[in-house]
C-alpha cells in the first residue's frame, strides 16, 4: 500500500542501501541493552518519529524494557492523543512523568506563562522544571535508558555514539545513532508504525507547543525549535553533559 500523498512517509520515506543492516544493529543494540539491565532500563520517549521506531521494534521483539515519557503540560494536543494510541496499539504501559506542579505555578507567577521567549536563561529554566527533573525521576533506580538521537539530526550530534555513560553514571543507549531520516520514515511506512500527524503538516521535530513550528522545505529540521533564539547549539538539556553545550547522545 502507497503511502497517501502529502505525509511524512511519503515525502521522506526511501529504501537505501544498509538499511536491513542498520535494523538488525538497531534491533541487537536494544536486546544487549534488556539483557544487561534487566529490569532497570527504560526508553524515554518523545513519541517522535525515531522514537516510535524504537517503540515499535521494542514491541515487535518483545524485548523487556519499559517505556517513559516527560508530560511537559505543554503538549500539543496530537502528542497526547498519540501517547493513548501508542498503548492501545501495542497494548503496553507509557509511563507519564509530570513537573512538579507546585513549581510550575511558582515559576509561571514569577515569570509568566510565556517565560520561555523572555530570554535563553528562562526558557532554559522552564525546560529544567518541566523536563530535567521529571526526567531525573524517570530515571532513579535504572541503570540504563534508550533515546532516539541521530547523527544527522544537527552538528552538536554528529559524533553520538551508540553507547555512552551519562553523568549519572548510567548507560544510554542511541540505537538509531546512525540512522538517516529516510531510515526512519521507510522504517514507519513499512511496519506501519503510529507517528504524530504534526510530522505531516511539516514539524519534524516536535516538543513542547510554545516552542515548536512547523519548517519550510529546505530549512534544517531543528530550526522549528526555539526559533527565536540564535544559538546554533540549542538544546533543552536532556543530552547534554553538565557544563558543557556540546551533546554527549530526542526529538528531546
């Protein structure tokens, strides 16, 4: 079955040459990762496109590894009915994690609601509450995760590994380290994977509603997040190493 005119999947979608072998390297990476940490590995997921990709391989293969998202409470509404889909689809639990709500209201009462487009500090402060933290609860008592980065998904990730440690000591793993946007899309069209309608009214990458747009064609995919900002290392934090604005592995 052709993908229908206009998708994602049928702009980006390409079979090329590796692609069996990137899966099957994908596919060991994430059964290495569930052998190594029984129990106490988990994938975080955006429910992005690369995300969904691991997701469903997750799935397909059974493998035993939990999945988790950050519930920023500033998802479009698309990302949150997606999240529902995911479950129903593969009949498997997605664990949410929230911001505290208390330090929401405190930072939004001092700040305001759009805080985020008062300057890089800010917005890298509402991304902590409602990102770094959620996610450092995520990952207490595990000892590895998974994320969907790519190598060509910006120049700050160029170099990602397939494996790293992060600052907490735990393995992560990048499965779709090397991965090309074609992979991904032709991955999804042929597996039939649910993804984000937004991905087709041209969001490739998508976060938080305030901060993501849509892309004219021929922009850099990354350009749709915190498009104000003129810093070309923006990141929200998720994959960076402390001190540094260099990525050491979403989307985030």
């Amino acid at each position: 079955m052709k993908p229908a005119m206009g998708t994602a999947v049928h702009r980006h979608a390409r079979h090329l040459q590796g692609f069996e072998e990137r899966v099957a390297r994908s596919l060991a990476q994430l059964q290495e990762a569930a052998a190594a940490h029984a129990g106490r590995v988990v994938q975080t997921t955006s429910l992005g496109a690369e995300d969904m990709v691991i997701t469903d391989l997750i799935a397909r293969h059974r493998l035993p590894i939990a999945l988790a998202t950050l519930d920023t409470g500033l998802l479009h509404a698309q990302t949150l009915a997606l999240a529902e889909r995911l479950q129903s689809h593969y009949g498997m639990a997605l664990e949410r994690w929230q911001p505290m709500q208390e330090q929401v209201l405190s930072f939004t009462a001092r700040h305001g609601a759009n805080a985020m487009y008062a300057s890089p500090a800010q917005r890298q402060a509402c991304c902590a509450l409602r990102k770094l933290e959620p996610l450092a609860r995520a990952l207490q008592g595990r000892s590895a995760w998974i994320t969907g980065l790519r190598r060509e998904q910006s120049a700050q990730r160029q170099a990602l590994p397939f494996s790293q440690t992060d600052d907490q000591g735990r393995q992560k793993f990048n499965p779709l380290a090397d991965w090309l946007e074609t992979d991904v899309w032709h991955y999804i069209g042929v597996h039939a994977v649910p993804y984000n309608p937004l991905h087709d009214a041209f969001f490739p990458s998508i976060g938080c509603a305030p901060c993501t747009r849509a892309v004219a064609l021929g922009e850099d995919p990354r350009s749709g997040r915190w498009w104000w900002e003129q810093d070309a290392t923006k990141e929200c934090g998720l994959h960076l190493r402390a001190g540094s604005q260099a990525i050491s592995n979403t989307p985030a």
